[in-house]
C-alpha cells in the first residue's frame, strides 16, 4: 500500500477521532437500540483470546427519523458507557445521531475512524472485523480468523460462517433454520458453477485486511446491503474466503430496520410467506457460462464467445452490455489468459451473478 494512497483516502474519508493508538487489530460494531443484546455481545468478546490487542469501538447511531424510543435508548447506553466499567480491556465508541446511510455509513465511520488511527507502515498488519450488536462469538473468534489470514496470505477477506441464537418460538426456530438453509444452499450452488463470489455476505460475519479495505475503497453507505457490495469490491482486488467454523451467533429475530436480510426474511417466513429460492437449472446456466469464459483464447473476440453461448445467457450479456464495453476492457488488460479471466469476473460480478440467475429463472 503506497503512503500517497492511504493519505489520499484519509483526506477523502473524514472520520470521528479515536483517542486510542497503537492497536492494528479492531472490531467496529454499529449500535441501534440494542440494549437488550449488546451485553452479551461484548461479554462473548472479552471471553475471547486476542480480545486484550483489540480495539472494540462502537457506533451508536440512529436516523433523524427514528421513533424516540430507539433514540431513548441509544441516549441511555451513551450515559451507560460514560459512567460503566467495560469488560473489555479497550472499548471505545462514539455517537452519530441523525446520520444518513444507515448501517453501511456507521459501518463506514467506524472502520474510517480505525484506519485513520494507523500509519502507512501499520495499515500492512491490520485487521477488520465488521460484527453487529446482537452477535455473541465463540471464544475462538480471533485466533482461528487471524490463524486462517495466516495460512492463506492471498486472502483479502474472511467470510465467517455464522449460526444463529435459537429462535424463541418454534415457529422462529423453524424460519431461522430455513433461512439459514436457503443462505448456504445459494453458497454452495455457486461454489458449483465455479463462481468467485461463492461466499455468504453478512455483516456480523466478515473480516478484512484493512489494506483491502483500501483498495477496496471502503464500506459502502447503504441502508442495507453493504455487506454484499463491499465484499463484492473486496473480491475484485483480492481472494475472499471461507471460515467454515461457526464463530458468530446472530439474533434470529425478526425486523424491519433493513429492506433486505435476516430480520425482514424471518419476518416473511413467519408470516407464511417463502424464501425467493432459484431453481438449480439456472446454476446450470451460470456453470456453462463460467465454463465458457475460462476456455483459452474466449474472451479475445466478443461476438464469437456471444455466440457459442445458449440465447438466454447471450441475450442477457448483450443487454448488458457485453459486446459494447469489453474491448475497452481487453485494451486496458494485459494479453494473457488469467488477466482476461480475472477482468471477466469482475467485469461479470456478483450482482450481475444474482440477476443472470434470475433472468434465467424467469425465462424457464
């Protein structure tokens, strides 16, 4: 990472102050009404090894239009943190009260507001946790993250696999665990077709080397959906894998804080409705076009690799775009097949992915 890039993006990003230095380990959790959930959030922390060189800070936010008891509350765990011994050896947290961009800005502040503590020569050796207030962890939380990181150096982040808290009827039992299902069976169909995006993006349940996070450009401001589209960027620079181990336990219950995730599908399954789940013959469709990209020499001549492909896969590529915009791609990509193929697939990303499967899954 050059020192003018890491200054650049400081200048660029403006965050709240840390008065804590010196730390290159850091979990950032957002904070909106979680009172009945946050103890045991930062309990299950402090229970894990690594906890005494991490630097936890929260970000207690909320909308300038939210209901005055969500404000009531974040007032009353300001007033809590202010006057409390914490469990955790180094606890820092600060208040963004009428902020705009929902969980993806306080994501962003809060991972801004650690980088901005590093320096040029730090920045190389730290690590992000992104986590949430209503998930305890496993004691193995940071060694068996940071012990992955080590084994595989190309990693630029981890998906870490989550199980969530038992629902607290059978009824959100049941919907936590087919939510869950449905979550690892889109994973692993991918994985199948030999997508790079095969991995779940939940924003209690990653990490990132915060020079990923650089190139990345940082954590997407979004009401939700953050955690996608900034894994989605991080997986276009660098290799996002897999911590298979369950190390994170979310809250199954039910909510309308996102448009989109937990909450609002556990909401949906109990109210009888279904999880929008793609057929397999669309997986089929993506493996032949993955397939079809990876073949020496494909990608050099657009209109050929358009018409070797069956006509829903064709005809969504062209409404795309495909054909326009790829030699402006193959003239900026150096002339071997992995660049090629590299470039494809972040030209072809993961949002692209999503909506190629729906597209065949309506055209059926």
């Amino acid at each position: 990472m050059k020192p003018h890039d890491f200054q650049k993006y400081l200048r660029k990003n403006p965050a709240p102050q840390l008065n804590h230095t010196g730390f290159t380990r850091f979990v950032v959790i957002p904070v909106c009404d979680e009172n009945g959930y946050i103890d045991a959030t930062l309990a299950g922390l402090a229970a894990a090894p690594g906890i005494e060189r991490t630097l936890v800070v929260l970000v207690i936010n909320h909308p300038a239009n939210a209901a005055p008891e969500r404000k009531a509350a974040n007032a009353e765990l300001t007033a809590r943190l202010e006057h409390e011994a914490s469990p955790l050896p180094h606890l820092a947290y600060f208040t963004a009260f009428d902020l705009e961009g929902g969980v993806g800005r306080a994501r962003k502040l809060g991972m801004d507001a650690c980088l901005a503590t590093l320096t040029p020569e730090s920045v190389e050796q730290a690590l992000f946790w992104s986590l949430d207030a209503d998930s305890p962890v496993e004691p193995e939380y940071f060694t068996a993250t940071e012990a992955e990181f080590d084994r595989h150096p190309e990693y630029a982040a981890l998906s870490i696999r989550v199980r969530h808290q038992p629902g607290e009827t059978p009824e959100q039992e049941r919907a936590i665990r087919e939510y869950e299902r449905y979550l690892g069976n889109y994973v692993e169909r991918l994985r199948q077709a030999g997508s790079p995006y095969a991995f779940q993006t939940i924003g209690s349940a990653f990490a990132v080397r915060a020079t990923a996070y650089l190139r990345a450009g940082g954590m997407r401001v979004r009401e939700g959906g953050e955690d996608f589209y900034f894994l989605q960027a991080v997986a276009k620079t660098g290799k996002v894998g897999t911590l298979g181990r369950a190390l994170v336990h979310p809250s199954p219950r039910p909510s309308d804080r996102v448009p989109f995730g937990t909450g609002p599908s556990v909401r949906k399954l109990l109210e009888g409705g279904a999880v929008p789940e793609i057929p397999d013959t669309p997986f089929d469709g993506l493996k032949t076009l993955l397939a079809a990209a990876a073949r020496p020499g494909a990608l050099e001549e657009p209109a050929k690799f358009l018409a070797g492909l069956p006509a829903p896969i064709r005809q969504f590529l062209t409404q795309n775009k495909f054909a326009a915009n790829w030699p402006q791609v193959l003239a900026n990509t150096p002339a071997t097949g992995e660049a090629r193929l590299a470039a494809f697939h972040q030209w072809f990303d993961g949002l692209k992915t999503l909506r190629l499967l729906h597209s065949l899954s309506d055209n059926r």
